[in-house]
C-alpha cells in the first residue's frame, strides 16, 4: 500500500512538474502583488518606482535565461517630450529568446503607471500612488508568464521570441514609439506583435476582447475553433488602439491586443492588486499560447492596412 502511495504521489510531482512552464495564477498574483505594491508607488515615469518595476523585469528576464535584447543590454533607454516637461527618460526592457529562426515574434506590455501622477498637469490626484494593477501590472505578469513558458516548455520553436516591457506608454505610447522607431532588428521580420493591457479584470459576461483580428490575413484560420476553459472571448478587427500595439500597427507589423475592459477603479488609486482575478487571467494567457502556438504554423503572416 505505502508503495502504491509512493508512486502515486510521484505520479503527481512529475506531472506537476511537466506542466510548470504554464502560466500559472499563482505566479500571476505575486508578480502584480510586488509591482502593484506601495513600494513601487505606482512605478510612475521619471520616478524611483518606474525604475525599480524595469529592473524587476531585466532580472525576471535574465533568471529565466533570456538574452539581453537590446544593444547595451535588457534596456533601451530614451527620452521624450510631453507638453511642457523636455527631456523625460524612460526605457524599455527586453529579453530575446533566439531559436535561429528568419523571423520573431514579439510579445509586450507596458510596465509603467500614473505613479504619484506628477507629470499628468492636475489630471489625477497629485501626491497620491496610483498602484495599477490591472492597469498595467496584470499584462506584465502575462508577459514574464509568456516567456517562461517559451523558455522552459522544452520546445524549439520555429521563430525567435522579442519580450518587451515598455516604458511610458501612459504619457502616448512613448516606449512602443521609440522601439518601432529603432527596432533591434527589421521590423519586416516580424511574425506578428501580441500585446497586453489591463487583463486582470475578467467579466464572464463580456469575455476578453482580442483586437487586430483584420491586421493579418490569416487571423481567422489560426482562431478557428480555438478555445479555453472558462473564457469567453470575441474579437474586434482594428489594429490601432490606445497602446502599444498601435505602434507596431502602423509601422507594418500584423498584431494582436488583449484587454478584459474598463471598469470603474481605471486610472484610479483603487486599482489595486486584491481585484485582479488571477485565476481568470491564466486561463486568459493559456488561451494565448494557443494563439501564438497556431500562428506558429503559418510561414509569415500577411499584413492587412486599414488604409489610413
């Protein structure tokens, strides 16, 4: 009897184990939990918070064994002006998984928030942190979740992986404008571009919304019959949008955005870690690996313009 129970419990720690490299709620809430925490004081640009929650994901990135992706490193710093503020400094993190392949496949999410919203001209509350997150510690975690999974699922896959966290994308898509101003490699070698924002706040009502759906040809057979588990999902044609995927859009790159919606703690100090539905959000990025696994199976997908 002890031995049957011996390998039965065996059983489970292998299986356990062969499934580590999925996404995974639990590692999903302690990612937002320390980016969304009062320590980072809402990982606002130009502030000490922002910079921590970068170097956050630069050590994330090279725990997992992802390259440094830009030149100098896992950062990309720049600067950008903003009304009345001149010469603000960000930077965007990224890590490169590179499996000798013609073409990569780039996967992002802002890493920045309000802050204490010092450089929003009274917009917000000044003073006060504004935590993010859902908006946008929730897609981070999606990220480092993504990458670990391509990294560690045994798999070499038929294109390279480009992870990026962007920096100020709160004040106009500023990160994912300087990249696709200065990518680290042709931009017409991309696959596609998957982008998160805000997927931490499932409604089974509305499901998660998936955009650029009409931004590649091939979108409707890779979605063909897909599903997840408990997640409900439609999709909206636009390529452009309000983050960061929309710079990718316009610069040629087919692409996908996931987002669960608004709702009434946006852009608010309420919008704190013990409201994001961990569970949902890893189904939500399992539904994505099913994506970017189908993807994998088309050559190069073909741009589609909506001809503005």
């Amino acid at each position: 009897m002890k031995k049957i129970l011996w390998m039965g419990l065996t059983l489970v720690a292998l299986q356990a184990t062969a499934q580590d490299h999925l996404p995974s709620a639990e590692r999903i809430g302690k990612t937002v939990r320390y980016l969304a925490s009062d320590r980072l004081q809402g990982r606002g640009t130009n502030e000490k918070g922002g910079e921590k929650a970068s170097r956050y994901v630069a050590k994330q990135f090279r725990q997992l064994g992802l390259k440094a992706g830009a030149p100098g490193g896992y950062y990309q710093p720049f600067t950008f002006t903003r009304g009345k503020h001149t010469d603000i400094p960000s930077r965007n993190v990224l890590g490169y998984l590179d499996n000798g392949a013609a073409y990569t496949i780039v996967i992002g999410a802002h890493y920045d928030h309000l802050g204490r919203a010092g450089l929003f001209d009274g917009r917000y509350p000044i003073g006060e942190i504004h935590n993010g997150a859902d908006d946008n510690a929730s897609g981070v975690a999606g990220l480092l979740e993504l990458a670990r999974h391509y990294v560690k699922n045994g798999e070499k896959e038929p294109f390279n992986f480009l992870f990026i966290a962007f920096g100020g994308e709160e004040l106009g898509l500023q990160g994912s404008k300087y990249y696709t101003a200065h990518p680290v490699d042709s931009l017409r070698d991309v696959h596609f571009m998957l982008n998160m924002d805000m997927i931490g706040r499932y409604n089974p009502e509305r499901g998660i919304g998936i955009g650029g759906y009409g931004s590649a040809r091939e979108w409707p057979s890779v979605f063909d019959g897909v599903q997840q588990e408990g997640i409900k999902f439609f999709t909206d044609a636009a390529g452009r949008g309000g983050s960061d995927h929309n710079s990718f859009y316009v610069a040629g790159v087919p692409v996908l955005f996931l987002h669960t919606g608004g709702h009434d703690d946006y852009h608010k100090p309420t919008d704190d870690a013990d409201k994001v539905d961990t569970k949902a959000e890893e189904g939500i990025l399992r539904l994505a690996v099913q994506l970017i696994d189908r993807a994998m199976k088309k050559e190069k997908l073909t741009y589609v313009s909506d001809g503005k």
